[in-house]
C-alpha cells in the first residue's frame, strides 16, 4: 500500500490531508494521499516507507483505535437523524394520505375541518388546498422581492461599496439574519399591517370582497415581512458568489469597454448565476417553513385568494400556510388521531419541499463550484 | 471606477443600475435599524427592575401581567440543554468530517447531503416530530405523563426541547465547527505529527486548540439559533407562560422543573403579542427587545470571535 502511488502528483495535492497515512489506509481511493508535503527529506522510497509504517505503530494506540470510530458514529448519527425524522413523519402521514388520496391537496376547507373534527365530529377529512395555495403565494411572492432587492443589496456589498460602508452592512445584513421570527411577526403586527389597513387597503373594501373581511393581516402583509426574513440568507450566498468570480473576468470586460456595471450585469451575475440560484434556493427553503411570522401577520385564515376583485385584492386577502397551520393547531389537538395525522401529512409535504429545495441548491453550488473550478466541493 | 463609457458621459443604464444597488442596501439597512429601533421605542417603556425580576402572571391586565423572570430563565435552560444535546454529537461529526473523511467517497458525499437535508428541515416539523416522538411512553421519563394514562408520556418538557431544539441547531454547530476545523494550517498538524504523536493525540491537542476559537463562534451561533426559535418551543414546551412547579428555584425541585413545562422569550412574545392569548403587547415588546439583545449580542459575539479568529489565520 505504501509503495503504490506517485510521490510528486501528491505533493502538489494541497486538499489532501498531510497525515492522512490514515487508520483505514484501505478505504481511501488514492493511495498517494498518505504522502505528507514535508516527506520530501526522504527521497528514496524504502525510508519513506519506513517512516509511514512508524507513524502505524505509534497510532496503534487505544485512543486511536477508539475515536475515529466514536466520531464516525456521530457523524452518521448527525446525518441519520434526518432518515428517522423523515420516516417518522412519514408514517405518521400515512393514514391521511391513504383515506384522503389526492382530495388532501386538491380540496379546501381546512379550518371548519379542523374545527368538526376537534369537536367530535364522526366523519372527518382534510383539504389542505388553501394552506399549499398559501405557502406557495407568500414564499414566491417572497423570493421574488428579497431577489430584487437582495442582489441589488449583494452587488452592492460585493462590488460597489466604499469599504468603510462595506464592512457595517454587512454585519447588518447578518444582524438581520439573526432576528427571531416572532420578532419579525411582532413588529409586522404593530407596523406593516396597520399600515396596509389604513394606507393601502380600499375603504369600499367590504363592498367589493363580500365573502371575507379584509383587516390588513393578508398575504401582501406575509410577503413584506418573509422577504426580509429570507433575505439575508440570499444577500449572504449571493455576495460570496460574485465576489467569488475571477478579477481577470471583470478585467477582461472593462478592457473591451464594458462600464463597471454592464461586467457586473453580463460577466459577474451569469458566471455567478448558480451560487445565484443556490442562495435563493436556500432562501425558498426558510421561506416554506416559516410558521411564527406568517402566523401573525399572514391573516391566519385558511382561504383561496383569487383574483376576481383585481390583484390588489389578490394580495389584500388573508392566507394560511402549512407551517403556521401546524404551529397554531399542534399540541393539545394531536392528541386526537385524525388531526394529528393531518398536521403530519402538512409535515411530510414541507419536508418534501425542504428536501427537494435542499438538494436542488447543493446542485447548484456544486456546479458554480465546479464552474469556478473548486476541487472537491469547497470553496478556496 | 469606469462608470464613463468610452464618449465620456455616464452610461444611463450604470446609472440607474449602480442606484438601485445603493437604494436596496440602503433599504435593506434601514429596515434592520428600523426594527430594532421600533423595539427599544415601543419596549424600553416596559422593561424595569420588576418586569425582568417577577414572574409572568396570567392576567388580562397590563399592571398585573408580571414580568419575565420565567421566560428569562427558560430561555436560559433551553440554550444550555441544547448546546449540552448538541455539543459533543457536532464536534464529533466536524472532527470526522474535517479530519478522517475522504473528500470524494459515496459515504462522506451521503453524510454531506443529509446534514444539508437536516439544517433544510424547518424547525415546525422539528416541533410536531419531537412532541409526537417523545409521547411514546418509554420517554415518560423525559416528561409529566400522559393525560389519558399510563400509556403515553405527556412529551412536552425543557428535557424534550432541548433535545429537539439540539437536532436543529446541530447541523449549523457541524458546518462551522468543521469550516473552523479545516481552517487550522496544515504546519501544526505536521509538526506534531513529527513529533511522533498520534492522529487523535494530534487532533485533541493541538489541531481543536487552534480551532476552538471558530468552535465558539459555532456554539456561539448555535445559541443564538436555539434562543431565537419558537416553533419548537411552542410545540414542546407546552405553550404556557409559567413554570410547571412553583417554587422552581429551589434546588430540590429542578428535576421537575426540567420535566415539566415552561416559557420562554420567544413564546412569551408570542402569547403576549396581539395574536396570541395574553395580549399584553407592552409585555411583548420588553420581552421582545431583551431577546433581541440575547440573540444579537450572540451574533455580534459569534462575528467578532470569527473575524478575530479569521485574522489570527491569515497572520
């Protein structure tokens, strides 16, 4: 095992670990990678050999024995940990999914449901049409306002900004990023929906949506609170992508003539285009399982917006997510077999989407990794 | 800066591009400040001796509403119980991932992707899994039983929070541990290797030393997390205001305190907000405003150690 394997191809090997002459030897794919950067002293094999099988013995310690092993273990129980909540949940699910089929997602009522079923009611079933409906307004509504704003707030941060602006906002950006979700829904509460009730909503509303009242806790209410929520976790993806682009790229268009914004427009963003995607992927995945906030301030009824009255009505209705549907009725009402199932099926389907948004954002990073030529999938 | 095209006039679309990146950060700053700025002017009103030193009361009333002696203190419990859950599982895992792992294996890329998977999972589901989990009645130790028997334990206690709140915050103690891990040069591991100690040896006593700085930052960030969720703590923590004992001070009744329910700021703002029962919003504004100042004086901790710890590298 020791003698296989080039020296000089592993000593330019930066990612390697030097002393990766490891416990396992057998599981590692390259032999070569058990050469240390300081073993070039010894030039002929034989003591290089010699010294490896030196470093074996020492590490035949108990300890050594021991620890990979305990640490292996809390990385797979670390890893696993999501198998078991996915197969918990999953299970859980199961007798909604079954007795509900498709009618689970293709029909409404959800609140008189809940509320017949908490009161005994003998036959019950779900429609989570409007909480799906709900999730899916305010998250796209969301991740295209912090899109707009959070890359014009990352080309800033990445490229524009004179360093002594720089360095605060980005620590504001992370600030923001550190600010509780009930925090967000208080102050939504106090602020962005008394604004929308006394600003921006009609006073012949009652008139013209007749089938539910309009009380300024609407979906525009949840949309401008969760995009702030989500867009820091944007901003700070976004930023380290452009500036994870190559100078000469933006050097080589400023050479042509391009002005500094048109390299940041057509060179910067689409060779950043998937860390781009990745970031706001990831800012999709906060925005589907944000229960607090949109709690508060997203109207907390579980209603269809449509578009009969105009899209300013569109967006003035109240929603209800899956995630606050959860955190509103959860605890006492599990306890009842067919509400707790339902909630689990509301689980399972945000799971799904967090899994799915999940892996489409590691796609991403993987290839803007592989784009900037990252060995190895981290970044330098 | 070559905002000038070539006939020496500003490019129009610069313009307008290079202003709306200053408008949107410019906006971004001013709804962070505006937030906070709305707190200490709506909160700082309620916030004196007796409100951060009496306990919550469940009184329509304002002037009887109590403080947050309670919530304070369970928000306490809850970050430690949850670091204690959380620590050694991360460390172990960043120290494999960083140090043994092959960077290319299916297994390490399978470990990779489900911590992501993991860190994805949002803290709602976390909620209603672990109060569900932890019904089971061989958990009937972690919590109060069950109200319909002996059957089912009653699954909501600062012992159940904490270890759900602990599975949520581990995938983001792993990332930056093992980032800070990875970070540490690769001339300390060599030199103790040459010195003839072991791989663990090597890791234990000089590669976490030299790390440990990002590993605060790590457990640092992981607080902030754990004190600033409430989904979690709503659903596994009982969604009360009030410990579940009374004297809870008292030494002798700690256990029962720790398998019992409780608050903490997070679901005290909740409750108190407009949308909650209590609706004593001043009560939820002072709440809100010392929680902020928790989770905030956490980042900036976790930002400083890591930029410290950034610059102690590069030296």
């Amino acid at each position: 095992m020791i003698l296989t394997g080039g020296p000089i191809p592993a000593l330019r090997d930066e990612e390697h670990h030097p002393f990766a002459a490891a416990p396992k030897p057998k599981d590692r794919e390259t032999p070569m990678s058990m050469t240390d950067p300081n073993d070039t002293a010894s030039d002929t094999l034989p003591l290089r050999a010699q010294a490896i099988d030196l470093k074996d013995a020492v590490g035949r310690r108990s300890s050594d024995r021991i620890m990979p092993i305990l640490l292996a273990a809390a990385a797979v129980i670390s890893a696993g940990l999501v198998a078991f909540v996915v197969f918990f949940v999953a299970q859980k699910a199961w007798p909604t999914f079954v007795s509900e089929g498709h009618h689970f997602v293709t029909h409404g009522g959800w609140d008189g449901q809940i509320e017949g079923a908490l009161s005994g009611a003998a036959t019950i079933f779900f429609g989570a049409k409007p909480l799906i409906l709900g999730t899916l307004y305010t998250t796209a509504g969301a991740v295209l306002v912090s899109l707009v704003l959070g890359l014009g707030c990352a080309i800033f941060i990445a490229e524009l900004a004179p360093a002594w602006i720089r360095r605060p906002l980005e620590t504001v950006v992370q600030l923001l990023a550190g600010i509780p979700s009930v925090v967000f829904g208080l102050v939504g509460l106090a602020v962005v929906v008394p604004f929308i009730n006394n600003f921006i909503l009609p006073g012949n509303a009652a008139d013209v949506v007749t089938d539910i009242p309009l009380e300024g806790a609407s979906m525009l209410a949840g949309i401008l609170v969760l995009s702030f929520m989500i867009l820091p976790f944007f901003v700070t993806v976004a930023t380290d992508s452009l500036r994870a682009i190559p100078r000469s790229y933006i050097d080589g268009g400023l050479a042509l003539g391009m002005t500094r914004w048109r390299t940041i427009t057509r060179i910067q963003m689409p060779s950043a285009a998937p860390g781009l995607v990745a970031g706001l992927v990831l800012a999709a995945a906060r925005g589907v399982g944000e229960a607090i906030a949109l709690s508060m301030v997203a109207g907390a009824i579980a209603y269809v917006p449509n578009m009969n009255s105009g899209p300013l009505y569109f967006l003035l209705m109240p929603v209800r997510t899956m995630a606050s549907a959860i955190v509103e009725i959860g605890g006492e009402a599990m306890n009842i077999p067919q509400v707790g199932s339902a909630l689990f099926a509301l689980a399972f389907l945000l799971l799904m989407i967090s899994v799915v948004l999940s892996v489409i954002a590691r796609w991403s990073f993987t290839l803007f990794n592989r784009r900037m030529g990252v060995v190895s999938g981290r970044k330098v | 800066m070559s905002d000038m095209s070539i006939k020496g006039r500003p490019h129009p679309a610069s313009v307008v591009g290079t202003t709306f990146a200053w408008v949107a950060a410019a906006l971004v700053a001013t709804v962070c400040f505006f937030i906070i700025g709305f707190l200490v002017y709506q909160g700082s009103g309620a916030i004196n001796w007796t409100f951060l030193t009496t306990d919550p009361q469940a009184s329509l009333m304002a002037e009887q509403a109590g403080g947050i002696r309670v919530p304070f203190v369970g928000t306490a419990i809850l970050i430690l119980g949850s670091i204690l859950v959380a620590f050694p599982l991360a460390i172990g895992a960043a120290v494999y991932l960083a140090e043994y792992m092959a960077d290319d294996s299916w297994f390490t890329r399978t470990v990779r992707l489900g911590l992501e998977v993991l860190a994805s999972v949002p803290s709602v589901v976390f909620g209603v899994f672990g109060l569900s989990v932890f019904t089971f009645s061989i958990f009937q130790g972690l919590s109060a039983q069950g109200a319909q028997g002996a059957d089912t334990a009653f699954g909501r206690s600062f012992i159940v929070a904490s270890i759900v709140m602990g599975i949520h915050i581990l995938p983001f103690i792993i990332k930056v541990a093992e980032e800070a891990i990875r970070s540490v040069p690769k001339s300390l591991r060599q030199g103790a290797l040459a010195l003839g100690m072991t791989k663990w040896r090597t890791i234990r006593r000089v590669v976490l030393p030299s790390a440990s700085p990002g590993i605060v930052t790590a457990v640092v960030l992981g607080m902030g997390l754990a004190a600033g969720d409430t989904a979690i703590v709503w659903l596994t923590l009982g969604g009360s205001i009030n410990m579940a004992v009374d004297n809870w001070w008292n030494p002798s009744q700690w256990v029962e305190v720790l398998r019992g329910t409780g608050a903490t700021l997070t679901t005290y703002v909740y409750f108190n907000s407009p949308a909650g029962e209590g609706n004593a919003p001043g009560m939820a504004f002072g709440a809100a405003l010392v929680l902020i100042v928790l989770v905030l004086a956490f980042n900036l901790i976790a930002v400083y150690v890591g930029r410290r710890s950034a610059n102690a590298g590069r030296r």
